[in-house]
C-alpha cells in the first residue's frame, strides 16, 4: 500500500484531574492562540476549552496504514507528557491524497 498524508483528529475527555492538573492546564491556556496553535501539524496540536471536559489533538501524518492508531498513540504520547488522566480516545482520519477538490467555475 502506497504512504498517503492524513489528518488525523483525536477526540477524548479529561479524567479525573486533580487541582495542580487543573491549574497547569489553566496556564498552558493563558500563552495559547487558538488561531495559530490550533491547526494541523506535523507537530500535532492539542487543544481544550477552561471548563477542562472535552479535548482534541490534531496531526498530519503519512503513512502506509493504520492512520489511526498512529494519531491515537500521539494523542496518547502528548497527554501522557502533561501529566493527565484520559478517557474516550476516538479518530476521525482524513485521507488528503484522496480528498476531492472543487475549484470554481470560470465565468465567462
């Protein structure tokens, strides 16, 4: 199977957060820009609200298969390094190379 670029977007809840995970989350807040750091990237980006519920983590990636897995472990990876308990990983894969394009119409 040929290597095909995916967007790949992870969806989960935030379990069982302590205060200090709280208030880390809460400051990690205060230095983000949804317009820029929010889109996604190879890096991946990972990205919550104040109430602290619901999250998402956005990658690209390429591969041969399994986009899935591979953006679920990321996921997995990035919420591990903060420190954070997670629950309810879901993802959601968009396959770029196949992705139709609609270009518009040239008048005239």
């Amino acid at each position: 199977m040929a290597e095909h670029t995916y967007r790949v977007l992870v969806r989960g809840r935030f379990a069982d957060l302590t205060d200090d995970q709280r208030a880390t989350l809460r400051d990690r807040l205060a230095g983000f820009d949804f317009m820029r750091d929010a889109g996604f990237s190879e890096e991946g980006a990972l990205t919550y609200d104040e109430k602290l519920d619901f999250f998402s983590y956005r990658v690209i990636l390429t591969a041969a298969e399994k986009p899935d897995d591979a953006g679920l472990r990321r996921a997995s990876t990035a919420l591990d390094a903060l420190g954070v308990d997670f629950k309810g990983l879901k993802a959601k894969v968009t396959d770029m190379d196949e992705m139709k394009i609609n270009r518009p119409k040239r008048l005239g």
